[in-house]
C-alpha cells in the first residue's frame, strides 16, 4: 500500500515514531510483549498525527521534532502525497471542556471526536471509533489526569491519563490556546506541549535550541535546515541524528531512543517503554521503569549503562550517553 511506504519514509527521517517500534523490544530488556493497543485507536498512518491533533492549519514545528523535514522525505519515490486533511480546530471559541472538532465542539466526556468519511465528527463517547480525541487539552480531564497522546503504534488517539508514572499511557500532552496550561519549562506548540531542545553535543557543548547533534564520521550540531540539505536527509542509521545525547538535555521530560534504535533520540513527556529506550544520566533516572524491566523480580536491579541493548553500534552517539538496562 502507498501509505506503508511513505509512513517507513517519514518514521525513518523523524526516528521516534513508534510505528515501527512495536517490532523491537525494549531497550531496557523487558521480556514482556508490546502492549496491545486500545481496540478503538486510529488505523491510519502515524505521519498524518500531528493534522488529527491540530489540522494541517498550523504552522510551527513542535521544538525537537523533525517534522518539516519528515513532510519532504514521506514523498520519496513514486508516492503521492496524501490530501489535505480538514482542519480538526475550524471554528471560534474555547475548547475548555470541549472538543475542537471541525466546525463545532464536542462536549467532554459524553462526545468524541473523530475523522470519517473526508470529515470531523462529534459522537457518543462509548462509540466504536477507528480513529478519534476524547480531549484535545487537560480541561476535559477529571483531576489527577491530563489529555494525552497515546503511545499506540501507527495511529493517534488522544485520552485521559496519568502525566507520569505506572498506568501512563501519555507520550504528548495535549493542549489548546486558552485550555489547561502545560507544564513548567514546555510551551504549547502545535497541539503539544513541548521542550525547546538543546543536545550536548561536540566538546559537551550544548547544540542551538530545536538543533539535532549529528554523531558518526562528523560530528557537530545541524538544524533542521542543514540536515535536510545533506545528501542522506537524516535517512542513514549509522549515524546518530540526536535530539538529546543526555537526560538533561530534554529539560524535564525525558530523553527517548527510537523503535529503530538508539541512533535517534528525541524529547517526550514520556518514552514508551516496551518499544524504545530512556537515554539516562544516573539510574535515578532509570527508577520509574523498574516494574516494567523487573516485572516483580524482588532481586532485579537496573543500571544507567553505556553498553545498551541494542543492535545499534555505540559509535552514533556520543561517548557520555547511557540508556536504562535491566543489570546483569
């Protein structure tokens, strides 16, 4: 199909995407099996996520994403580009406790949005959706949770959730102008609330914000610009294409590797731990993923480690980057 090629393209150019995640295992090495995806989510190429979040409208890139660059390489070959999609947010007015939907809102907890038939769409929110947003921001949310973009393999489905912590199934938190404000150090962009990323880079310096660390044969920092201008367009695996090379570097949410491995990092409210990896500085950084890596082993420890479990060699990134692993 046309769209399996160009959804590999674009996963292969933005490196985080879980959409070929879920045929790795952990990095941290998890035994467990990727967890199933909820029966209702999307089954729809995950490059067209960020228009269900936001509407091919907006403009700005989300800090530390590649996705101008990934709008340019889903073209490759003979594929033709996919339709504009309608804008989901196509009407005034504030979505606290409600849904941007086309040109009308859905009302929080008893409606859903979703994309059928060329069109956004309000309807119950127990029904049977291929596709849909139970919220587009945290206002929609009862307390303790926020709204969330699942970590669901090639699909986008926004929910309530946890921010962090066991039961989150929360890799973006979502939000809206005017709704609930995104946590200390993020900013709402393009429907996400995202970091302005800095990678430590060459003599541990830190890249401009929003610049990716390129580590293989050269070594120095690249902004989306300059990395689409190279003849690989990001595309070659044996070179790291980093958004963050430390923890800290995502200041305050966490470093991720890619389902293709640790050649690609990206910054996250949270990484999916069954399909990628967590970049760390110290195993405090490491603690949250013992019940999935040691699933109840009373004697299981975990390590911040340089040697990752990985197919990856350790040469695409630099020598002071570690991931979470399960210790031996």
């Amino acid at each position: 199909m046309k769209w399996v090629s160009r959804a590999i393209a674009w996963v292969a150019a933005r490196g985080w995407v879980a959409a070929l995640g879920a045929c790795s295992q952990g990095a941290g090495g998890a035994s467990e099996p990727p967890k199933e995806a909820t029966p209702t989510k999307i089954v729809i190429p995950s490059a067209e996520a960020s228009e269900l979040r936001a509407g091919p409208s907006a403009q700005a890139t989300p800090s530390g994403s590649a996705t101008s660059l990934a709008e340019e390489v889903s073209s490759v070959g003979e594929d033709a580009p996919f339709p504009p999609m309608a804008p989901r947010r196509d009407a005034e007015g504030s979505t606290v406790r409600r849904i941007a939907c086309g040109k009308t809102f859905c009302a929080a907890g008893a409606e859903a949005c979703t994309f059928v038939s060329g069109g956004w769409q309000c309807v119950p929110s127990t029904a049977e959706m291929t596709n849909g947003l139970q919220c587009d921001d945290g206002t929609d949310c009862e307390a303790g949770k926020t709204c969330c973009a699942s970590f669901a393999s090639a699909a986008f489905w926004a929910a309530c959730s946890k921010r962090r912590g066991a039961g989150s199934d929360c890799s973006d938190e979502l939000c809206e102008e005017g709704g609930a404000p995104c946590p200390a150090g993020t900013a709402c962009v393009e429907g996400s609330c995202r970091v302005e990323t800095t990678p430590t880079c060459v003599g541990k310096k830190r890249c401009a914000k929003d610049s990716y660390c390129l580590w293989g044969k050269e070594r120095k920092c690249l902004t989306q610009e300059e990395l689409r201008a190279r003849p690989s367009a990001g595309l070659d695996l044996e070179e790291g294409v980093l958004a963050c090379t430390r923890a800290s570097d995502c200041n305050g949410q966490r470093c991720c590797t890619s389902g293709l491995g640790i050649s690609r990092t990206f910054c996250s409210n949270e990484c999916d731990a069954y399909n990628s990896g967590v970049i760390c500085d110290t195993v405090a950084d490491c603690a949250h993923l013992k019940p999935v890596y040691c699933m109840g082993e009373e004697s299981c420890r975990l390590a911040c480690s340089r040697d990752p479990a990985s197919d990856q060699p350790p040469t695409v990134t630099p020598p002071w980057t570690k991931v979470c692993v399960k210790a031996p």
